[in-house]
C-alpha cells in the first residue's frame, strides 16, 4: 500500500494538537494556542486547573467563553476542506473521516463499545454513561501496546516453530519405528504362511511318493512273478522237446503226459485296478483344500484395536486384539485421533449402517468399559461416558458395581452373574446397541438411540480404585468356515446381483 506524503506546512497550521485532525469549532486562548473546542472542552473536565494543553499556562476562566471562538479560523478550515473534495488541492489533503451520524470528526474513544466516537455520540443515550478517552491519547496507548507485542512476537513465533519443528520431526522419526515395526510383524506373519505351505507340500509331496512307491512295488512283484513264469515255460519245453526224440514206444507211453505240460497255462491278463497314480486326489482343487485347511491356523475378528487412537498409557498387543495398561506412558505423537486424557482405545474401523457384533473376554478384571463412540467424539481432556459425550457404553466399577452410562451418573445395572465374555451388537439403522452374557446371551443393557455419525467400538480396560492395573481385555476372535454353495444356489445368487 502507498504511504501517503507527509502533510503540507498550511495544514499542520489547521491542525488541532490534541486530535491531530482538522479543527471543527475553532477555539483560542489567550496564549494564542488554538483547539477544538470539544477536545479543550473535555481536557479541561478532565484538569482540576484550566491550563493549554500545550504551553501548560493557566486560564481562570471555568469555562469556554462564546469570545474565545475563532470564526476566521473556521472559515478558512472549511474552505480549505471544500477544496480539497473537488479536487483542485493535492492528494495530501484528504477529508478527516467524519461520524456517519452527526457528521462530526472522531475525537474520542467509547472503551466499553471499543470503538471510536465524535463529541455528539458521547452526549447520546448510547455512550452518555461509557468511559472514554481522547483519541490522541488511546491511540499513543494502543500504539505502545501494539509495539510491545510486535516485540515479543519474533521469540515467540520462534518458540512455537521450533516447538511445532520438533514435534513434527518426532512424529516423523516414529512413523518410521513404526513403518519398520508394522513390516518385522508383517513379514512374521507371512514367514508363518511360508511355513504352513512349505509344511504343507511336503506332506502331500510325500503322499504322492508314498503312493508311488507302493504302486510301483506291487507292479514289480507282478513283473518279478511274470519273469519267473517265463523262465519255468522255457524250461518246460526244452524238456519237452528233449523227450519227443525217444523212440515211438516210449514217446508214446509219456505222450499224454507231454501233451498236458505242453498246454499253455492261463495267465491272469486282467489290468489291475488302481495301478496309476491317482492324479485327481493329488492335484484336484489342491489350492483350495489347502485354504480349509489353512483355517486351522488363521484366525478373523470383525474388530481390530487403532493403536493410533489408543491413550499414551495403553498396551496394544501385536495381533490388536488385547488392550491393557502399562502404568508408564510411553513416547507417542500427539495426533489428532489420540486420546489424552480418558485411558480409552478405538477399533480401527467404524460403521454407518448395517448391523455388527463382537464379543470381548473381560474375564476377572474388576474393572472395564466397553460400548460404541461417535466419531467426533472429544479426544483431548475429560471424556464424559455418557450419549451426550458421544459414548454408549457399560462398565464394571471396583469388582462389584456394574453401570450403564446413560447420564452423567450413569445407571445402575443387576446382574444375576458375573459375566466373562461380553457381546456388543449395534443395529445401525434400528438405533439400537445392546450388550449381552455370552455365555447364555442374556441381555445385559440396551440403548436407543437414533445414530448419525459413523459409530466406532470403544474399549478401556479401566484401573482398579487403588490404581493398579486390572488386566487386559481381548477380542475374541470368530470361528472360521469355508463352505461350498450348491451349483443351483450359486446361480440364484449369480442372478439376484
């Protein structure tokens, strides 16, 4: 923005020294010191002596004299000023800005409406009863405060960047403990895959040799049998031909005897059953009979824990299914999803429809929370268990007092049993969350309640009333099957898509 020029000698001359804007009703003392007449008038009620605001020379006059107006000087001001709205004076003279009500310049400060006001404002019923102060002296005051703050911004801008520097350097630093972390555990995990399958085509690599083997011994015991039959034949008929050179007598005396050895015998010329490898049992759908079978080893839950959302002082254990307490806080980011006050964890997915259950062993802790948390819930400070803060949720209080939290108080909950596993099913669309005993699915507490946020699992394994720790609480993780839809069943899907 262009700074304007400094003023001209003529307009210092029409400038009232206490407003430092053009004189409106002229006044001078005998001192031959010139001012507003309402800026004189209210530095004098504010004087128990009537001195110049310059010079400081007394007047004993009490009060503004109709003779102490100077017309001519009022004159010329006016002048001056109509002047300078058409134009014909330079850019430096610019029209003092003027109250839109009366007209007036703005010679005061109202310090309760915090705005600037003329002379006739303060008369009105609006600022008539306000402080205020001249708008020379507010000015000078706001310009100092203004400057002391300029001053101390610098240190502390630099504070706050440094501070916010280093907390993002940290955050960074323990992305990549994490990143490295997330991949030992990733890579453990398919390790544990490899294994399984690597264990798994040896077995069936040594079925299929097995199988081999005894196919190929039975057909060699048949081929050794077959070699042993050759051999007898041969010597049958060397010996046969050896006793048809004897003279007619005697060849016809063994006659019918060479004649039955002669007979070639029956030899079993049936192909044996079952003699090639069975392929199909080897290969057929190999890959997915190894997938049932790798349900043996797997495991699925429809909640996992957000280690990204879980309080300082929380344990999370590497499957994110078990939450506990440490009792050490330990070296996270400050994110915006991280709860800092309220020992409480998240599960990693939310939902905004449908209807979804988990169950989650409690076992003996003597204390614990369990329910559903809108999205928005508060992150940061005290977190209120209850619908109005955003959390639906039971809980488990010093070994013995279970409570629903539906008020600030919460309400009171008897139960016929201690329960061990408890089951949490939100309906979204119903509005409904009810909690039950795993154990015979009786029902604990239900809530109503018409959701509009994205609803996520809430767990907090709590501390006993002495602080210790109570435990940890699990997801329990659900049975898996591996079923196959009849041919006609697939097709009615197929279609209803």
């Amino acid at each position: 923005m262009a700074q304007k020029e400094p003023r001209t000698a003529l307009e210092d001359e029409l400038i009232c020294p206490v407003c430092l804007e053009f004189f409106q009703d002229p006044v001078t003392l005998k001192c031959q010191h010139s001012f507003c007449h309402s800026c004189l008038e209210t530095a004098w009620t504010q004087q128990k002596q009537r001195e110049c605001p310059v010079c400081k020379r007394r007047h004993s006059m009490g009060l503004i004299q109709p003779t102490m107006s100077n017309i001519k000087l009022r004159n010329i001001v006016e002048a001056y000023l109509q002047e300078a709205k058409k134009g014909t004076i330079g850019e430096t003279a610019v029209c003092p800005v003027l109250c839109s009500m009366h007209e007036k310049k703005y010679c005061f400060f109202c310090e309760e409406c915090e705005e600037v006001v003329c002379a006739v404002c303060l008369e009105t019923q609006l600022h008539a009863k306000h402080r205020h102060k001249p708008l020379k002296e507010e000015v000078q005051w706001r310009k100092e405060e203004l400057t002391l703050l300029l001053h101390n911004l610098p240190g502390k801008l630099e504070l706050d960047i440094k501070r916010a520097i280093s907390s993002k350097e940290q955050a960074a630093q323990y992305i990549k403990t994490q990143a490295q972390i997330t991949a030992g555990q990733i890579k453990s995990e398919f390790m544990k895959l490899h294994q399984f399958l690597k264990e798994e085509e040896r077995a069936r690599l040594t079925a299929l040799k097995q199988e081999e083997d005894k196919k190929t011994e039975l057909l060699t015991e048949k081929i050794t049998s077959l070699t042993g039959d050759m051999t007898s034949l041969s010597q049958r008929i060397s010996d046969i031909q050896a006793k048809m050179n004897t003279d007619d007598v005697s060849f016809m005396q063994i006659y019918k005897d060479l004649k039955d050895r002669a007979k070639y015998p029956e030899q079993d010329s049936e192909p044996v059953s079952g003699a090639l490898t069975d392929v199909a049992h080897h290969l057929g759908n190999l890959r997915f009979k190894v997938w049932e079978k790798m349900k043996e080893m797997v495991q699925y839950s429809p909640v996992t824990l957000d280690v990204n959302s879980a309080h300082p002082d929380l344990l999370i254990s590497e499957d994110l299914l078990e939450v506990s307490d440490r009792r050490a806080s330990q070296p996270v980011p400050d994110n915006a999803e991280r709860f800092d006050s309220s020992v409480s964890v998240l599960g990693s997915v939310g939902f905004c429809s449908g209807v979804h259950s988990w169950e989650v062993e409690v076992g003996p802790k003597k204390a614990w929370t369990l329910g559903v948390a809108k999205e928005s819930v508060v992150r940061k400070g005290n977190v209120e268990v209850s619908p109005e803060g955003g959390i639906w949720a039971i809980g488990l209080w010093n070994g013995e007092h279970y409570s629903a939290g539906t008020a600030s108080l919460g309400t009171l909950l008897t139960l016929k049993k201690k329960p061990q596993k408890i089951m949490v099913n939100l309906e979204y669309e119903k509005g409904e969350l009810t909690f039950y005993d795993s154990s015979d699915m009786s029902v604990i507490y239900t809530f109503q309640h018409s959701f509009t946020e994205k609803m996520f699992p809430y767990f907090s394994p709590c501390l006993n009333s002495d602080g210790s720790n109570s435990g940890a609480l699990r997801i329990c993780p659900e049975k898996v099957s591996v079923t196959v839809a009849p041919a006609l069943q697939r097709e009615h899907s197929a279609n209803k898509c």
